[in-house]
C-alpha cells in the first residue's frame, strides 16, 4: 500500500462518520480510529512478515517531502486571496478526489462565473473512491472564479471557488 493511498483514506474517513476503520492485505494492516475530531494512523506489519516492512519503510518516507510542501501551498494560498478581496469567500474540497463542473457529461455546469448562490446550492462534484459527493456553496453570493478545471484532480482544503459575498 502506497503512502498516498493511506492519506487519501485517512481523509475520507475524516469526512465521514466512521469512528474506526481497519483495512488488513498482503500482512499489512492500517487501522484509523477517530479521537475527538482527529484521526490516528498507525501502521502495523504482521509479526510474521518483518521483511516488508523493512522495505516499504523508505519508500513511504520519501513522498513525504513534497506532500508538506503541497500542503503549505494550499495554506498559503487562501492569505493571499483574502488580502485582495475581503468579500470572497474560498469554497475549499473536502477532500482528495477529481472534480466535476456537472452531474454527467451530457449537462451544463453547475455553476459558472458570475452566477447567484444561496448556501445550499450544489456548486460541482468531487469524486472520490467513486463515490460523487455533491459540494455546496457554504454562502451566499456570486460565483467571482472557478479555481480548477473540469477532471482535474483536487487535494484536501484546495480551493475550488471564489466566491463574492455580500
């Protein structure tokens, strides 16, 4: 198992409303268990298989790096846009997966620039583990810009939409 596949697990079961999760292959088990609002990860081998552990240890540190980084960028990002516009307010992704502009290729977008919103309105999808979860405008006001392009990956926290306020 990848080091950003067990990320992108631990997102999702950070968004849900599982307390515990454990996911067991190959003698590798990951077990999530929430504790008031955070999530833990420990990672344990089985005891009979030492060697892969041993093996996969590096492999895993390496991605580490530029995951801080990518995710120092995202933090960075919302200061900046916040400085230059004090009525916009970021919709952010809730989580790792692809974004989508519409319900199915065949439909127009959701939402595009310059379109009113009330805070219940469906904005876009992201698609996660294919599972399609509708994202909601959180505010009222109008759409100022659309961060991402359709299909195109997103992260945790990445915003998505610009948002003017009233």
């Amino acid at each position: 198992m990848k080091i950003q596949e067990i990320r992108e697990i631990i997102k999702l079961v950070d968004g849900s409303s599982i307390d515990e999760f454990t996911y067991e292959s190959e003698g590798t088990k990951v077990k999530l268990k929430k504790n008031g609002g955070a999530v833990s990860a420990p990672a344990a081998q089985a005891p009979a298989a030492p060697a892969p552990k041993m093996e996969e240890a590096p492999k895993a540190a390496a991605p580490a790096p530029a995951a801080k980084a990518e995710e120092l960028i995202s933090e960075e990002a919302p200061e900046v846009a916040v400085q230059n516009d004090e009525n916009l307010h970021q919709i952010l992704s809730p989580m790792v997966g692809t974004f989508y502009q519409s319900p199915s290729p065949e439909e127009p977008a959701y939402v595009q620039p310059g379109t009113k919103v009330s805070a219940d309105q469906v904005v876009c999808i992201v698609e996660a583990m294919k599972l399609f979860n509708e994202i909601e405008a959180e505010v009222d006001g109008e759409i100022a810009e659309i961060l991402v392009k359709d299909g195109q990956l997103v992260e945790y926290g990445q915003p998505l939409f610009l948002v003017k306020t009233n």
